[in-house]
C-alpha cells in the first residue's frame, strides 16, 4: 500500500510540473504596433474598423473590443472604544474600454492609441521550460529513493 502511495504521489508531481511552461517576450505591444506604418497594414492586420473619422488629410480609425467590467474590494478593520472589532467594507465596479485607434497623415500611421488590448508576442522558452522539468524530474527522483531507502531500513 505504501509503494502504491508512492507511486500515485510521483504521478502527481511529475503531471502538475509537466503542464509549466515559462514564456518569453519576444516584441513589447509597444513594438508590435510601431511596425505597423501605412493604412493597408493596418486594414490587412486589423480588418475594417468600426469607426473612421477625418479630417483633411487626417484620419482616425478606431477598432472598438467592448467593454471590460472590474471590481475591486477593500476591507477596514479597526479596534473601537469600548474593546470591539469595528470592520467596514468597499466595493468598487468599474467599465473601461477596450479599444486600438490608429491616426493617419495620407495613407502613413502618425500614432496609435489603446486600452485594455495587448499585442505583446510572447513565445515559449524552452530553454527555462525545458530545466523546470529535469529539476522537477530529479527532485522527484531523490524523494522516491529516500523514501524507498528508509522504507526499506524501517521496515525490515
């Protein structure tokens, strides 16, 4: 029954380890959207937008997310006069946008805009991954092998 504990405890380790992956950033959001430099990228990348708006050679695009709701908590406690706990409580809901707007000189990007998007390219370091997992696979290892050990000097 023990080795069989063993076993299952090993399983779990090794399976709850094996699902971490570590990312890196390879472009900041920042970066992403500097690339983009004419109106056929943008359209390309982005598809029509929802709004436009112009004026002159100036023009406004705008790709409308919807809206994000957050709530955020924050409790008081304090002692009173009288030797009692006093507690008070907020919450607070709040909607923002989501958005990207991209402004345009002719057919040139001049700047961009956005809230509540992220374009950052994030891609797998295999390298961090890829240690995680021998340093998880040795850990696991020893542990089986000292409990083995002292099982086996325990209970001879």
């Amino acid at each position: 029954m023990k080795k069989l504990t063993l076993f299952f405890l090993t399983l779990l380790i090794i399976f709850s380890n094996s699902c971490i992956t570590f990312y890196r950033v390879e472009k900041t959001n920042s970066q992403v959207l500097n690339s983009y430099k004419t109106k056929d990228q943008v359209l390309h990348n982005f598809g029509v937008p929802a709004h436009k708006r112009g004026e002159g050679t100036y023009s406004e695009w705008t790709y409308d997310f919807g809206s994000t709701n957050v709530s955020r908590s924050s409790a008081n406690a304090y002692d009173n006069y009288y030797g009692g706990v006093s507690a008070s409580g907020t919450t607070v809901n709040e909607t923002y946008s989501r958005y990207l707007k991209f402004t345009f000189n002719g057919n040139n990007v001049t700047k961009w805009d956005c809230q509540g998007v992220d374009y950052t390219k994030r891609v797998v370091d295999k390298k961090k991954t890829r240690r995680r997992h021998i340093i998880t696979a040795s850990i696991t290892g020893t542990i089986c092998a000292i409990y083995l050990i002292l099982n086996a000097l325990l209970y001879k």
